[in-house]
C-alpha cells in the first residue's frame, strides 16, 4: 500500500508526497531492497543525486543485485560526474542481462564522457541494434544520433532520426535533431525544430524568465513594442542581435534586455530603441521574443 501510494504520487508529480510514502515503507520494512530502489528512484528525481545514490546502496547491501539497481546508481554516478564509477555499475548491470539496449547505451554515454569516443559509439550502434522499435528504449536513437553526429558522421545520424522521430517524438530527440540539421546546412527546418529547447525541462523551468505577455508570432508590429529576450550567452546576443534592424522596420518600438556586462557594448545597435540590464524594470510591451527565435 505504501509503494502503490508512493508511485500515484510520483505519476502525478507530488514528489514530496511521494517520498513521504516511500519513507514510511522503509520504516515499516527496513530490510526490504524494493523500499530503498523506490526511495532512490524519487530521490533521484528530485536531483538529490547523494541521498538517492545512499538508498540504492542501501538496497545493493540487503542482497538485491538486481539489473535496475545497478542502472539506477550508474545514472547518479553520471549526474555526479563520477563516470569511472558509473561505467562499473553499467557493466555489472550487462553481466546480469546484456539484451537490454538500455544498458549499453548508458554505458556508452559513461565511456564517451571519459573521452574514449570510438568505444563510446561502438557501444551505442550495438544498443541501437537490440532496441528494435521498444517503445521502453526510445531515447536509444538519439544518444546513437549524437555520438555519430560527434564522429563527423552527420548525414549518418539524420538517417537515424527521420525513419524514429515520427514514431517516438521525444522532446530531446527533436532538439538532438535540430541541431544536426543545423550542421547539415538544412536551415529552415533547423530553426523550426530548435523551438524544441524550450520543451526540455531543465530549460522549461527557468526560461524564459517568467516574462508576461504574448510570444510575436508573426502579428502586426506596427506602433507596438516588442521586448527582444536574451536566452543564452554572449557570442549568442552578437550573432543575433542582427536582426533587431528587421524587427524595427515593422513599424515596432525595440527594446533589448541583456545582461550587465553586454549592455554597453549593446548601445548604438542598430534597430534598438532602448537596451535593459536583468535589473532594470521591463517598460510596458505588447509582445516579447527570444532572440534565437527571431
């Protein structure tokens, strides 16, 4: 009762809750593997890397060499970047069953990190042969798709993504895709994809910045003020800051809000009205637009 309590919670994403349940279950049944597995599992969700990779220990030392135990401490070894560390688990998560791609994949990512990259691809393409269509592996393609993109074999990749994506169109795999269609040169579908990034969670979170008002989507622009956001670094706001001329001429009133350290080099920009440090009060403005999107 305590686990199924726990899963609903985590389902819904009541993580607090969920650990609670899962707290009361390890009290009740300290000595039972399965208790500290979902504990670590909530844990580990919650970015918790330390506490999450204690309760997986926990339920190794009760006697429980199971598979997704040793998968589950790999993965917080590699959030904590301890990637040695994290290869060993992965590998004795294949000695107990090497069938599932899951395993050789995530080995991959462990081994490319150590920057042994013909390994690392090697290991991915072998788990992109057993994943076979597995709903359950579907983020295989995409760590394949990138350590081939890494290789200089980018053509290769794109033959990876265009036959998966339209059946497993997860959000990392589009944004993965994006960017190797940028390599290609393929431009406007480039562009069109890499709106992906604001899906993935940890840019979903914090960006963009909790502005208010409607995204520019093409609307008339004529006597409006648009606010251009800045989403990532300084060579970013350079490179694109370019096609503040083309917003101006649509009749719009520009404001440009960058960081501290880009505002004076930002002065004088050509089709800018006005430039905003992050600690500046934002004007009144009818739309915004990050500046990657222009």
């Amino acid at each position: 009762l305590h686990l199924l309590a726990a899963w609903c919670c985590f389902g819904v994403g009541k993580l607090d809750e969920a650990e609670a349940w899962l707290r009361r279950a390890v009290d009740a049944f300290p000595n039972l593997p399965q208790c500290h597995f979902n504990l670590a599992v909530v844990l580990q969700a919650q970015q918790r890397h330390l506490d999450a990779a204690a309760s997986f220990e926990r339920a190794l030392a009760l006697g429980s060499n199971d598979f997704d135990i040793h998968i589950g401490l790999g993965n917080v070894q590699l959030d904590l970047s301890q990637l040695g560390t994290a290869e060993a688990h992965f590998r004795r998560a294949l000695a107990l069953d090497d069938k599932r791609p899951i395993a050789w994949s995530l080995l991959g990512s462990a081994v490319g990190r150590q920057c042994r990259y013909p390994e690392a691809l090697q290991l991915l393409e072998h788990a992109d042969t057993f994943a076979n269509d597995d709903a359950k592996d579907d983020p295989i393609f995409t760590s394949f798709a990138i350590a081939l993109t890494e290789a200089g074999r980018n053509e290769e990749a794109l033959a990876v993504y265009e036959p998966y994506l339209p059946r497993f169109p997860i959000i990392d795999g589009n944004y993965a895709y994006a960017l190797a269609l940028l390599t290609a040169g393929r431009l406007l579908e480039g562009w069109q994809n890499y709106e992906f990034r604001w899906l993935r969670r940890h840019a979903a979170a914090s960006a963009p910045n909790v502005l208010a008002g409607p995204v520019w989507s093409g609307q008339s622009l004529r006597g409006k003020t648009i606010l251009l956001h800045v989403e990532q670094g300084f060579g970013d706001v350079i490179q694109f800051v370019r096609y503040a001329p083309k917003v101006k001429a649509l009749g719009a009133t520009v404001l440009l809000r960058v960081a501290r350290p880009m505002k004076t080099l930002m002065q004088g920009i050509e089709g800018v009205d006005r430039v905003l440090d992050r600690d500046q009060v934002i004007p009144e403005y009818h739309f915004y637009i990050n500046l990657l999107s222009l």
